[in-house]
C-alpha cells in the first residue's frame, strides 16, 4: 500500500522503518480434523488470518505460497520407518496416536503442508523477499520425535527447517517459547553442534521435559537451553531470561538463522496451561530476536501452540508489529509473578555448563 | 530379579485388567508396584467443562488413580506417580531401573502399523521387559481416558 499525502510524523517515520515480512498461510490446505472440541483446531489459522488484516500490520505484509514437504524434506528429522507408519496409520483412517493426538484422514497431506511452509518461506527469504517471515502452520511440531508422535504434533517441522538449513552448511538458533517445553526438538538436536535450542517453558508441565540442568550432549554441551518457569510467571521473567540466558546463549553461538518455534499458550488467557503472558510480552520478545537476527531475511516464526483465538490473533499481531518494527498499541506486558528465582537456577546451570 | 511393576492406569477398561493382573504377580514375585497415569495436554480440558487450574486438576486426577482406578491394588500399598507426558514416554522415563517391570493393558489398537497403541510403542522401545495385557472382554472401543 502506497502511504497517502496527510501522514502524522509519526507515521512516516514508522513506514520508512517498517522492514516487510513474509507470511505463509496453508489456510486453504488445512485437512487435519482433530474433532469439534479439541483445542488443535481448524478455527487457529484463521485467527491467525485475522491478526495480519489488521492495520497496524497489514501494509507490511508480503504473501508467500505454502509448499508440501516432501518425504527426503521430512527425512531430515525423522526414520523414515517413522514416516512410513505414521502415513499408514494416517491413511487407513485411524483416529487416535495418543490420548492428546488425534488424526484424519487428511492429516498426512495437511502436516506435509506444514512441514513445507517453513521450507518454503527459507527459500523466499533467500530470494530476499522479506526481512523475517512468519509462517502459520497446523498441526504443530515441537513435542514430535524422530521416532513419536505426541502432544498434537506428527511432524517436527521447526526441525525440518533447521535440518535443511544444516543440510547447506549453516548453523541454526531455535528459540522456543511455546509454553510447553519442545522435547522434540530437543531430542532431535541434542547431540548436533550446528543447532542451538533453547526453550522458555512452564514448568511442572506437560510433557515432563526441559529442566535447567538439560543442556545438550557431551559434544554440543551448552546447545540446549532450558528455561523452566512456574505457573503463574510473567512476562518479564521470560524477558529477563532472554537478555541474561538465551540473548547471550544465541549470540555467542552466532547461527545463521534464528527459528522461533512461536506458541501463544504461554498467554494468560490459554486454556492448556498457567504462564501469565500477555500480548505485549510477545511483542517484547519479538523485539529482542529482531536485535539478534544475524542478518536480514534470517528469521522464520514457525507457529506451535496457542488455543485462545483472541490471545493467538493479538499475540500474532504483535509479534509481527515488533519484527516490522511498526508502532502497534497492544496489551500492556506482564510483570510481578512469579519466576524471579527460576531465572536465576537457569542462569547457573547454564554458566557449569559452559565451564565444562 | 523382578523388583518393580510399573503400571499405566488411566481409568479405562484395559487399564484395570493390567492392574488386576499386575495385583496377582506383585504378589506371587514380591515386587513393589508404582501405579502411574501420565498427564497429557488435553488433561485439563475436558469436553464438558471449563478449563481447571492445572494444581486442583491435579488433585482430582491424583484421588482417581489412588481411588477407583487402582482398586485392583488394594492391599500392596502402591506409590502412585502422576508423570506429566504421553502414555509412552511417562513410561520409558519412570521405569528405568534394572528391576522394573513395565505394566500396560492393551486397548485393541493392534493393527497394521505399530504407531497406533501405546502398549506396542512401549514395547518396541522399552529397555526393560514390558507385559501387554490383553483385555478379550472390552465391550466397546478403547475409549479417551479422562
Ligand atoms: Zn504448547
């Protein structure tokens, strides 16, 4: 959109900073039917739909077109006896993987979709497309194995993406601040040098995982992060982590590519869980990952969890609005909660593990 | 040689054939029994009601599986475990000592691929010996355990 004549001050100098980002939507593709009350649900990526039709973002947006993975892509971060029974299992038209992960029949085109929208929105930020890019996907990835479905997710697709990325020689950062704690990802990487993971996640919690003394394999020790918080925490805690923990951590690391495994369950009003977000909290994060983007068009926002459509649509706009860098009002950030003391447990986990 | 049952219970039909059955070996081997029901994602959601906060949902939940759901175990003082998780993976992670037996019933999910049932995936990852035990008489589908 072309910015009209009448602008405030503030408003042009918005627009003149206002860096585009990519997004992908699989909105048209989305067959997984997980049934009418599970909070996995078809109604997501529409919400998700509605935060980028608002203004505030709108005019930063650039449309890119999903892809389908193909098995070689999925291969990157699971057996592929895996794979094979998975789509069997999909196919024959069973429903249940697990008391939480239900399928349907079109589950197995649905998440190839998923898995190939973070492909393809690396291939169109390499075009220089976009400074960043957002992709809105179902179903979700993080608690997926190599070897195991669970907790909603059939296929790790932030681990497709940073395979791939791997695959060419690069090193990647995950930051993961669905509220649950990506065992997934974590497990997928836990020996691999060339990835960084690192998760803000509430704690006790499902799926059991991601203690602050997990920090990675004798070879990549110091490449898992884990940051786990109690019921109740505030956003500022999580801020506090990023800029004393996981700022450093990825900084250090200095990937090539930062892949935010973007949930929203961490906000106060999610049904599945009990962090105290808000939606300025996100927009907070987002700014500070935009800091440490290694360069412009290395950053790919993969959507997990968030089963709030109110809290998922605010909280997608405003992380939009702070890696464009436009003004945005949105709710006030979080703070006085609990999780002072959990930060600082991370923080000495984090330094015996660098001391050894 | 077997010190420990480790068993599954999530309140469906399977579930407690495999306690019943875990009562009789408890007591024939002298093993310990830990009953454990892994705490999905979906735990605190239930259909019908509004969301609960996760510690009271815990509560509710941790008097199911001392109550009705190890009603088999009456007598060999179990511990009880909630282990947050899925079936498999709550587990593989709690049964790892040399002694432990894994416990699960089977909820007729045995088809064409090994994904589908918690017993098999269990079985087919599991470091230690894993008993699946058949309940012949379920009348209806496996049901969600809530
Ligand atoms: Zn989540």
């Amino acid at each position: 959109m072309v910015p009209s004549g009448d602008l405030s001050r503030s408003d042009r100098i918005d627009l003149a900073m206002a860096a585009p980002v990519l997004f992908t939507s699989m909105l048209d593709v989305d067959h997984h039917d997980t049934g009418a009350w599970h909070p996995e649900r078809s109604s997501r990526l529409p919400a998700v739909q509605v935060a980028i039709a608002d203004p505030a973002v709108h005019e930063v947006i650039e449309m890119a077109e999903p892809r389908q993975a193909t098995i070689d892509d999925l291969a990157l971060a699971h057996d592929a006896s895996y794979l094979a029974g998975l789509e069997q299992f999909i196919t024959s038209g069973r429903g249940e993987l697990d008391p939480d992960t239900q399928t349907s029949i079109g589950s197995w085109e649905t998440a190839r979709w998923a898995a190939g929208s973070g492909l393809a929105a690396i291939d169109a930020l390499d075009r220089g497309e976009a400074d960043a890019a957002f992709v809105a996907i179902r179903p979700p990835g993080h608690h997926a194995t190599a070897t195991q479905a669970m907790g909603f997710c059939l296929i790790n697709n932030v681990a497709v993406a940073a395979r791939a990325l791997t695959a060419r020689g690069q090193r990647v950062a995950i930051l993961d601040w669905d509220v649950h704690h990506g065992n997934g990802t974590q497990d997928i990487f836990w020996d691999d040098d060339r990835v960084l993971y690192a998760s803000i996640h509430e704690s006790p919690a499902y799926p059991g995982t991601g203690r602050a003394s997990e920090v990675g394999a004798s070879g990549a020790a110091g490449l898992t992060v884990n940051v786990p918080l109690p019921a109740g925490a505030t956003g500022d805690h999580s801020l506090a982590a990023f800029d004393t923990i996981i700022g450093p951590a990825i900084e250090a690391f200095a990937p090539d590519w930062i892949l935010v495994s973007a949930g929203y369950d961490a906000h106060r009003a999610d049904p599945l869980a009990g962090l105290a977000w808000t939606a300025g909290d996100y927009g907070l994060l987002a700014t500070r990952v935009r800091s440490l983007a290694p360069a412009s068009g290395r950053t790919v926002f993969l959507l997990e969890g968030g089963y709030d459509l109110e809290a998922l649509t605010s909280s997608v706009t405003a992380t939009i609005a702070a890696v464009a860098g436009v003004d945005h009002e949105t709710e006030a950030p979080s703070s006085g909660g609990p999780g002072r003391d959990d930060v600082i447990i991370a923080a000495r986990f984090r330094a015996r593990a660098l001391e050894s | 040689m077997i010190s420990r049952l480790v068993i599954g219970l999530d309140g469906s039909h399977g579930s407690r054939t495999a306690a019943t059955f875990a009562a009789e070996l408890a007591t024939r081997c002298g093993a310990s029994v830990l009953a454990l029901h892994a705490v999905g994602l979906l735990d605190r959601v239930p259909s019908e009601r509004e969301p609960v906060p996760s510690h009271q949902h815990r509560v509710e939940i941790l008097n199911e599986l001392k109550g009705a759901w190890s009603e088999p175990l009456t007598g060999l003082s179990p511990e009880y475990r909630l282990v947050d998780g899925n079936p498999v993976s709550a587990l593989l992670r709690t049964a790892t000592d040399p002694g432990d037996v894994i416990i699960v019933g089977s909820r007729g999910a045995g088809g064409a691929t090994d994904l589908g049932s918690t017993s098999s995936q269990t079985a087919k990852m599991a470091q230690v010996p894993v008993v699946i035990v058949p309940s012949i008489d379920d009348p209806a589908p496996p049901e969600r355990a809530r």
